[in-house]
C-alpha cells in the first residue's frame, strides 16, 4: 500500500506540513535573528557579518549597520541558506535535521503542494481559517513539535493544536519531533494529549508522534536514492497506520458517547411504562423469591436494552462499518514495535469483563457465589494462599428464608504457575483469564468440602473477612435470606465462644468446636482456616486498645470469577471428578526388564 493510498483511509484529502524549514526570512527578519543569536551566529556567518556580530556583541551600535548592509547584499538562496544554518544550531539535540532530499521524498509520497507547506510564523492565522470557514475533516497536518526560529525548548506545534482545539478543529495532526524515538511515541502522544485536553480524549482529536528517526535510513538503504526513499515511505505507511487507529477509534468513541445517553433514555423511558403492578410482580417479587436484590431485574433490564443498543451501533450503523472497513484495509501495513508487553489498560479491560473487584462484592455485603475467592492471611511466615468456592449457582443462593439448596460447596486452592505459558497437569484448571499478571490454576487434588453458612461471613462484613465479634448483630439493610442466615449463625457463634470462654485450665485456643469447623480437611493448605481461631476478650489496659472477643479463620474474600467463566470451571472440576477409575488389570502385558531377564536355551540345558 503506497502512503497516499493509506492516508485516504484516514479521510484525508489534503496534507499541510508546518516547519521551520519552509521560513522564508526577509533580510530584516533574517538581522534580527542574527542579532538575537549573534553568540550562536558569529561562529556561521562569513565576513563581514562576523565583524559586524563581534561589533554588536561588544554594544557598538555601528555593527548594527553593517549587519544589515552585510545581510541585504545577499541573494535569496543564500539568505535561507544562512538561516538554515543558524536554526540547525538553534536546535542542536545530537541529530542531523532531514535534508532536501528526505523533505521532497515526503512531499512527493503525500502529494503536498508547495503552498501547502507553511512556516510557523503564517501558519496559525490559515490554519483557523480552514477550520472556521471550510471545514477541516479532510485535511491532515504535519507539523514539526519545535519551531527553530523560536525560544530555547518551545513546543509551537502543540500551540498550533492547542488554537485547532480550541476552534472547534476535526483534522489529523501528525507532529514531526527529534524528541520522541519509535519505542516511545506512545508515551509522547498521551503526554501531548494531556497537555491539549486535560479534561479527557474525546474533548479533541486525536494526535499522532512521528519520530523523525524513523525518516532516517540504515546500512544498504543509505547508500542509494531509491534505499533512502523507500525509507522515508516505510516511515509514513507506518505514521498513517498509527494516525488511522488514533483517528478511527476516536470517531468511533466520540459516536458512541452520544450513543449512551440515547440508548440510557429509551431504555429508562420504557422501565417507566411498566405499571407498578407488573413491576412487583415480575420485578422486585420473582428477586426476592430468588433471594437477590429487589433491583437485580431493573440492573438486568437496563443492562440488556443498552447492549442490545451497542450492538446494533456496531452491526449496523453505517459510519460504524466504515470505521471498521479502514482499520480492516490498515491492517497489510505492519508495524514495526513489539506489542507482545499487554498494555496495562488492555488488561484492565479484560479484567473487568472477568473478575469482579474486592470492593465491589465486599463493600456492598454481596452474598456468596459461585467464583468466589478467598485469601488466607499468612501465618508463621507462610505465603499468602488463595481459593476459589465453587458449587452450582442456584444451590448457593440463600432464599429469603434462610434456606440454600447445598450445605457446602467445593473449596479449591488456587496456584499460580511458574510462567504464563507453563503447561497445567490433568488435575489442574486454568483460569481463563490472568490475576495480578500470573496465570493461575484450579489445584483439584487440594480440594475440601466447606461450610456454606460460617463462610457467610465473609458477607456480613465491608472488609471481606471472615471473622465472628463477639455480640456482633447482622445489618438491617441485608438481603432477607441473609438476616435470617445470619442471625441463625451469629446465635451459634456466641454459644461457642461462651462455652470456650468458660473453659478452664488447658489454653482455651486449643479446643475445638463443631459449630467453628469450617472444612472438612484440616491438613495441608486448609490447616489455617479448618477450625476457628479463638480470640479472647480483653479490657483496655493504659494505652493498649480493648479486644473484642470472637472468632477467626484467617481468611478474606478478594474478589470474584464472574459467570459465565466461574460456572465454566465448576463444570470442569465436575467433569474431572466424575472420570470412571477401573480395578487393576493385572494381565495387562508389561514390557520386560533386561536386568532380570532369563536366557533359555532351546533344545538343550539353560
């Protein structure tokens, strides 16, 4: 794909470059400069300018003069030849500037005419003028990130954004700088974005970093026009693809926002036309019977209206498909950075379609579930372990009455493997998904039975802990099966903390109780959380704060497997545990050891 062909998947029909190089100084704009920088100066101009700059820098007026003699006697081509030379210093970062040929390579790739290739100073004024009057979706800007002429460290090509924002701009800007290499344009395009719109991305359009190393050839290439000239169209196919993702994702985004706050109205106006009737029927009655929140069917109904909404933008709606069409013709123009690193949003996003957060379950005293995980605080310097609950969703739920369908569920420990890629054994499930960057997996040979009612505790409580306080009452404002299951739990506690309490001679901490045994095994990575640990009550004493009296496992709630990947694994520990196991064959034939074989010898004696 030739750049002019790829810049048209950017909807762009028309490309300014905005450079110092393009300045065309008049011999009194040129005396200035000289003048401003006659210690940069001195060192590039030929006699008698040098004289005159020695002059003006020792405060002799009559240098002045002479500087402007010395500069009006010279031609046009040696005026921006000179002035060339003193931006080059100016600039002075370490890399050579793109030469004469690299700058007509561009301009002959992208097809910009000659009146479109504007110096800073004319350039603000024209660029407002398009974007105003004419309209500037069709048209991308390259614009160099420094202007030489100007201050030491000035950025007058984000100010140039800055005006487009400000005018209400809709063109692509592609901004040239020494200051950013191919592994960090990233970095300086979300630092340059910032620096435009504070108030976040959609507020402007997108801006695209061309590192100017990427225009400079390497090895062979160097050595021919047609090497060097392929460059600098590798560069820009690679500039454009970059430009085409910024550019038609923003569009998509921009149409999507707007979209929200239609399809949020037209799914609310048609919650409202449910009459109340239907509404205590169907809505808040069927979720108290199921035992969740009496809103869980107005959280599904806007839900699915508003997907149903998003899908249709994205399956359908024209722009949309277009959108989708150029980033479908970008894709034969590779890139050149590895993206194998996830970036840590794509992460986030994937997170959130997986897990849902510890406080999202915990500071909102969501009842247990299927996908549940728990971590035990360490103990004697023992690594922190971490375990999944999994048992059949509508077993789990507690109903307004108390009642669940299951006892117990299956508590399985959780290991993270050694590397992401590392392959789990037959016993082993993976999650589908990465947890704080590791891979881990379902270690089905460390599973135990639970207690479904101690681990609700972990739901009474905005810190996820289980952990039983002494004289603790359960909130009013839980779900019904919840009051009643904790109450009923709490009651049990409090009885075994006053038989405990009242023990005398051993160390109460060391008797156990039936009605604190929260798993059936008690030994390997259970052996913390089997049995609860008794806390004995204490008066503040001086400074030291008073205990509370309880109970506690040591385990914590972190979050959850949401469905349907939290069902997933639970059908594959099923699976698994449900394989058939035969008897021993004993016939089976087994190969022979050489070290005991035994030599008989035919026809005669062994």
């Amino acid at each position: 794909m030739k750049p002019i062909e790829a810049l048209k998947l950017l909807g762009s029909t028309r490309v300014i470059w905005i450079d110092d190089r393009f300045a065309t100084a008049s011999a009194a704009e040129l005396t200035d400069l000289l003048t401003e920088h006659a210690d940069v100066a001195v060192d590039l101009c030929p006699e008698p300018m040098k004289g005159a700059l020695r002059k003006i820098a020792d405060t002799d007026d009559t240098g002045n003069h002479e500087l402007e003699q010395a500069v009006a006697n010279l031609t046009v081509r040696e005026r921006i030849s000179l002035l060339r030379q003193v931006q080059l210093k100016l600039e002075d970062n370490g890399t050579a500037d793109l030469s004469d040929e690299q700058i007509e390579s561009v301009c002959t790739h992208l097809a910009i005419a000659k009146e479109d290739r504007w110096p800073f100073d004319t350039a603000e004024g024209a660029m407002l003028e398009l974007a105003k009057n004419t309209g500037d979706t069709g048209i991308s800007y390259i614009i160099d990130l420094n202007d030489a002429q100007g201050a030491a460290g000035n950025t007058r090509g984000l100010d140039l954004l800055k005006a487009l924002h400000g005018a209400g701009s809709k063109a692509t800007a592609l901004l040239l700088t020494h200051y950013a290499t191919k592994s960090n344009e990233a970095e300086k395009e979300l630092e340059l974005r910032n620096a435009l719109s504070p108030e976040g991305p959609l507020d402007v359009s997108p801006v695209c970093v061309i590192a100017k190393e990427r225009l400079y050839p390497i090895g062979e290439a160097d050595s021919t026009v047609e090497g060097r000239d392929g460059v600098v169209a590798q560069a820009l196919r690679i500039a454009i693809k970059r430009a085409g993702l910024r550019r038609n994702v923003h569009e998509v985004l921009v149409r999507v926002q707007s979209h929200i706050e239609k399809a949020f109205k037209t799914a609310s106006n048609d919650l409202l036309e449910v009459p109340p009737e239907q509404l205590d029927e169907y809505a808040i009655g069927r979720a108290y019977a199921e035992g969740v929140s009496e809103l869980h069917v107005v959280e599904r109904a806007l839900t699915a209206s508003m997907s149903e909404s998003f899908r249709h933008l994205f399956s359908v709606d024209a722009a949309t498909r277009e959108n989708e069409r150029r980033l479908r013709s970008l894709r034969v123009v590779p890139l050149d950075i590895d993206a194998t690193i996830h970036h840590q949003k794509l992460e986030t996003f994937r997170k959130l379609e997986v897990w849902e957060s510890e406080d999202l379950v915990n500071k909102g005293c969501s009842p247990l579930a299927c996908g549940d995980v728990f971590e035990v605080d360490p103990q004697g310097g023992a690594l922190a372990q971490r375990f999944i609950l999994l048992a059949q969703p509508c077993d789990v739920t507690l109903r307004p009455n108390g009642d669940r369908d299951a006892e117990a569920g299956f508590l399985v420990l959780l290991k993270p493997l050694a590397t992401i890629d590392s392959p789990p054994n037959q016993k082993q499930i993976r999650l589908p998904f990465l947890l704080d960057g590791k891979q881990w997996v379902c270690e089905l040979r460390k599973t135990t039975s639970i207690r479904l009612d101690l681990l609700d505790l972990v739901s009474y409580r905005p810190d996820g802990r289980l952990l039983y306080d002494y004289g603790q009452a359960v909130p009013e404002w839980l779900l019904p099966g919840q009051m009643v299951s904790g109450r009923s739990a709490f009651k049990a506690l409090k009885d075994a903390h006053d038989a405990r309490s009242a023990v005398k001679g051993s160390p109460a901490k060391d008797v156990k109780d039936s009605r604190c045994q929260l798993t059936l095994s008690a030994k390997g990575p259970f052996q913390h959380i089997a049995h609860g640990s008794f806390i004995e009550a204490k008066a503040a004493k001086g400074e030291a704060p008073g205990v509370t009296g309880g109970f506690t496992w040591n385990l914590r709630r972190v979050g959850r497997v949401r469905m349907p990947y939290a069902s997933a694994l639970l059908g594959s520990y099923l699976a698994v545990v449900d394989r058939d196991a035969f008897d021993l064959d004993y016939l089976k034939p087994r190969a022979p050891d050489a070290a005991c074989g035994i030599n008989v010898a035919v026809g005669g004696h062994a």
